[in-house]
C-alpha cells in the first residue's frame, strides 16, 4: 500500500501531451522528452518536421514560454509559421508543389497556410 502511494506522489505531476496529425497519434511529448509514433518512421521527412514542430509548441506550452492549456489548431498555425516563411504566404501567386519541395513541408499545411493568409489581407482594411 505505501509503495501505491509513493507512486502516485512520483507521477503527480507528470505532464504529457499527445499530438495528433492527419487524424493520427503522431508523438507523445512531455517537457524532456518527444517521441514519434511508429507510423511516422515511414513517413515524409515533410510530415517528421512538421509533427517536430508541433512537438516543439507543446514543450514551450510546459515550459511556460507561451500560454496553456495545449491546443492542437494553435500547434499547426505555430509548426506552420515556424516552418513556412510569411514573405512566401504574402505572395498572390505561389508553384505549391515546389515551394513545399523546397521547404521540405506538407503540400497541405503549406496551402493551409497560404489561404490562411490571402483571407487575412482581403480582411484588413486598405492602408491607402
């Protein structure tokens, strides 16, 4: 009975954050360690970075360098900001296929992104 209860004393305060993409457990992340579901070893190096760069907005979440709770549409709007230059989103044009080659990020986010963006700037009042 007393070792029950030094185990639930030591896992009080364990913090774990599973992230998901493309509908799938993609990590397990906690403040020291990250680690990759299975799937993702066969996966794009395009999908790695990505899922990477979630894993990173869930340790700055434990890390208290940005706000909490953990939000899964605030990790993929941070992973693509993080991965996508905004010069690139601003442009009216852009060879998706391309630039998502070049980047080495999913074609999908990067379209995400882009639309994101180009409904921003039809949104913002003209400057002129």
């Amino acid at each position: 009975m007393e070792r029950d209860i030094d185990l639930a004393a030591q896992f009080a305060d364990f913090q774990a954050e599973s992230v998901f993409y493309r509908g799938r457990l993609a990590a397990t992340v906690t403040p020291t360690t990250f680690d990759f579901a299975d799937w993702l070893v066969g996966a794009s190096a395009a999908d790695r970075a990505f899922v990477l760069a979630m894993g990173v907005y869930a340790r700055a979440v434990f890390a208290g360098r940005l706000p909490g709770p953990y939000n899964a549409t605030f990790a993929r709007f941070f992973a693509r900001r993080a991965l996508i230059p905004a010069e690139l989103l601003e442009r009216e044009a852009l060879d998706f296929d391309r630039t998502a080659s070049a980047l080495s990020v999913p074609l999908r986010e990067l379209y995400a992104a882009w639309v994101d963006t180009q409904v921003r700037k039809q949104d913002e009042p003209d400057s002129d």
